[in-house]
C-alpha cells in the first residue's frame, strides 16, 4: 500500500484516484475547485461516470480515500503525485501548459517526501515532464530530490472505471529504473500489461495513439461519403474490411464525427509538435479537415430534404453528449449543429438521458429541452440523432412515425440497421448507407 496524492479530479483524475484506492493505496485527491470537492466529501461524484459513484463510496468509508482543496494535506508523505489537470487548447491548437505549471509551482512547494515521483497523466506534448522536473527543482527551496514518470491515460470517457481495470497497456516513461520500478508496482494489482520506455516516447504514445483513431474514423467517415454516392453500404464495407486482422474492426463506424475532451485537442497539438520540428503534418491536418466537414453532414442532409427549408421548422435533437455514458459536452457534434439550426431559426428540442445540464452552457438559449424522447419528437418536422444512447437504439421506429409532424429522421450515428428502417413508415438518412424513404414518396438524393 503506497500513499498517493492526485492532483485534479476531473474524467481522468477522479476515476484514476477511486481505482488505485480500491487496490489498496491510501489515497488523496486535491482539487481547487472547492464546489467539487464539497460534493466528493459528500460521497457524491461530480461527473457522470459508470460504476464510479459505487466504488466511490466503497473506498471512503474503507477510509483510504481523502478529497481536498489542500495540496499540502495532500502531498504530506505522498510517494507519488498524479498530475491530472487540464491541458487545453490555444488558440494555434497547441496544448496549453498553465495548469500543469501551477501544478509544479504546489508541487516545490507543498511535497515532504524525499524522493516522491510526480507521475504525469495529463496528456502534455514530448518535452514536458522534463519540463516539469525543472520547474519544481527550480521552485524548491528545500533539500528534496524528485523524480517524474509520464505515465499517459488511455481510458475512455462512458467506460472509464471498466478500462482502468482492464485496459490494454500501462505505459511507463521513466530516466530512473526506481521511479518506473514504484509507478509498476502500484498499477500491479490491476493486472494490465506494462509498457517500459524513456520519457518523450511514452509522451508520444499518447499524441500517436489519439491521431491514428482519429485517423481510422475520419478515413471511413469518407469512404462512408463515396458509398453514399455509389449506393454502397458503408456498414457492410467496414465490416467486410474489419475482418482483416491488420486492419481491425474497431473504430470503423461511419458517423458525424469524433468530438470530446481528447481528439479534436490532442491532434491539433500535435500538428503544433511536429511544428515544432519543422515538419508540417498533411495527414493529420486533413484527418480534422474531413471530421470537421463531417459533423456539417446532417445538415447538408436537412437542406436536401426538409422541404420550405428549416426556419421556423421543430426539429428534435436526440443526444447531446460526444458519445453515450458520459455527461461530456465538450467538442460535442451536438454544439456545432444546434448553433447552425439556431441561425437558420429553427425551433430545436432537446433530449439526451444525462448531459443536459452541461448542454445548457454550450448550446444556444433558444434551445428547449425536454425530459423524454417522446417528448422531444413530439410535432417534430425532422429529427436529428447525434448521440447513439442505448435508449435511441431500443425505440420502436413507430415512435417516430406516431409523434413527429413529418418523420424525418436523420440519423447520425446509424443506430438502426436499415431492414428494420424498411419495415417502418419514415424517412430516413443515415451515414454512407442508401436512404430509406416512406412508401409513394418520390425518392430523395442520398446523401
Ligand atoms: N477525459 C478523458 O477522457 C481523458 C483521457 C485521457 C487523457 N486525458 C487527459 O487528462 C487530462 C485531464 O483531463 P480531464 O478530462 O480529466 O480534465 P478535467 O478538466 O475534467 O479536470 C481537470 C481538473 O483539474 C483541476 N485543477 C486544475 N488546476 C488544478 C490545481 N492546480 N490543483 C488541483 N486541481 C486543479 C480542475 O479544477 C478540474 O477539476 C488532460 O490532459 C486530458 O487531455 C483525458
């Protein structure tokens, strides 16, 4: 059992602090958000994450997990430090490195233990954890050494807890063996496979990792536009190219888009490293081109087929967060389309099962929401599917059919596989697959 303090507790920190106390460390997290921290001295987590508010409660009343606004409580005795603070975009795109900074700075001034290792989580560009052994050595004013491990984050926001326990690799960066020795033998219990290199490779895992998936969905997001046109199913294509064991099938659902807190950030910062470098990076630049024509697709797809054009139109709007189990809003397709139908005047309703609240923040006033989807469809003239929560997935189609003024459904994240689509009385338009259109209607443009 180590004594381990987390700076942050945000998706990464939060969920990273509740693991490692439930496999037995004492465990602190300090954050300087002071609403927060109330609330975790509640037992209440104040993102939605499954599974966390359980174990979230297991491990404070086991006594071995602390929240704080203190950092010296926190740092007092710790023998690691987990850096899991924000590291959001500028304005050219590159990772902004304040809150890490400030970090260091609480770090020299608050941390007792002689030798501790401060273990960097955050995704920071190749160069950084070197950058923040300097800043606290230079800071500290006492005659402790300390040692920095990059130990990147891989999980996914919705599974969370589940990859922390059962991720595919720990990656450890480390110059000293001892420090890489500790940073192990603390992740041992979750029996995940560790991967040892030096520091600016293990920071590179991280930014590579991130621009190859955002690669592989931007890639079959346009190969999912050509069979729109040609009248190929792209869900028939990426399974038929997923069979190939050096391909995948991961990561090959055609939809609007990747949004969230990592890659639209992580590969724009990463055009700036290998800025840095001189070298200019055509791929990944065209990689966020495509993502960024693509989440203008439903759209595109209304302008062809909601006739007398959308101003003063109901539209619904079925999802809100960047992908389903997580209460994230950030980068969310759902921000780009409802400002978008809001210029253009139409009337948008709103439903998505947990992120409403932080939606409020980033979509227009003028949005309504609502607490069903029953609700939201309700007198729709077209409804638009940006999230593929379970809940849309299970509805009967005639739902749509029975509640909407018009049943015209696009769909964004091809939900349904279109024999059942035929089986219904709607229109509907998904992603690089053949639109499906109500009987005795003439045919649409696919899209
Ligand atoms: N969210 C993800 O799915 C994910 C996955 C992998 C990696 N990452 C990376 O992990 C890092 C954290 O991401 P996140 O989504 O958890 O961030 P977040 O914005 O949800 O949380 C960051 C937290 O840090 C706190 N904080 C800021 N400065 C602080 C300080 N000086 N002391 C204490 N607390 C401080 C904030 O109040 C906030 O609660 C980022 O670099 C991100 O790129 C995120």
């Amino acid at each position: 059992m180590k004594k381990i303090a987390i700076v942050g507790t945000g998706y990464v920190g939060l969920v990273t602090g509740v693991a490692l106390s439930d496999i037995g460390h004492d465990v602190t997290c300090v954050d300087i958000d002071e609403t927060k921290v109330a609330k975790m001295n509640q037992g209440k987590s104040p993102i939605y994450e499954p599974g966390l508010s359980e174990l979230m409660t297991k491990n404070i009343e086991k006594g071995n997990l602390h929240f704080t606004t203190d950092h010296s409580i926190a740092f007092q005795n710790a023998a690691a430090i987990y850096i899991a603070v924000g590291t959001p975009e500028r304005a050219d795109g590159s990772a902004n490195l304040d809150f890490v900074q400030q970090v260091a700075r609480d770090i020299a001034a608050n941390v007792s233990n002689q030798g501790a290792v401060v273990v960097t989580k955050s995704t920071v560009p190749v160069g950084t954890n070197k950058l923040v052994k300097h800043w606290i050595t230079e800071a500290l004013d006492r005659d402790i050494t300390i040692e920095v491990v990059s130990n990147p984050e891989f999980l996914r926001e919705g599974s969370a807890v589940y990859d922390t326990y059962n991720g595919d690799r720990i990656v450890i960066g480390a110059e000293s063996e001892e420090a890489a020795e500790l940073i192990e033998a603390i992740n041992k219990p979750f029996g995940v496979p560790v991967f040892r290199t030096d520091i600016e490779s293990a920071e590179m895992i991280k930014y590579a990792s991130n621009a190859f998936l955002a690669a592989k969905i931007s890639f079959i997001n346009e190969i999912g536009t050509i069979c729109g046109k040609l009248g190929a199913n792209i869900e028939d294509v990426a399974a038929g190219m997923g069979m190939d064991k050096r391909i995948g099938d991961k990561f090959l659902n055609a939809g609007i888009g990747y949004g969230g807190s990592c890659f639209p950030k992580d590969t724009k910062a990463l055009i700036q490293i290998a800025g840095g470098v001189n070298h200019k990076f055509d791929l990944l630049e065209s990689v966020i081109n495509v993502n960024n024509k693509q989440q203008q697709l439903p759209l595109d797809i209304a302008h062809m087929v909601v006739r007398g054009g959308l101003e003063g139109k109901k539209v619904a709007m079925l999802g809100l967060a960047f992908k389903p189990n997580t209460d994230d809003m950030r980068e969310s397709a759902s921000i780009v389309l409802a400002h978008k139908l809001a210029d253009l005047g139409a009337n948008i309703t709103a439903f998505d099962p947990i992120a409403m609240d932080n939606a409020k923040r980033l979509l227009p006033e003028s949005v309504h929401y609502v607490a069903s989807t029953e609700e939201a469809l309700q007198d729709a003239d077209v409804a638009f599917i940006v999230t593929e929560w379970d809940e849309f997935k299970d509805l009967p189609l005639t739902v749509f059919e029975q509640k909407m003024k018009q049943p015209i459904v696009i769909d964004g994240r091809n939900c349904y596989p279109l024999s059942y689509v035929e089986t219904a009385n709607i229109d509907y338009y998904s992603i690089g697959r053949p639109s499906v259109i109500r009987a005795g209607k003439s045919n649409q443009p696919a899209n």
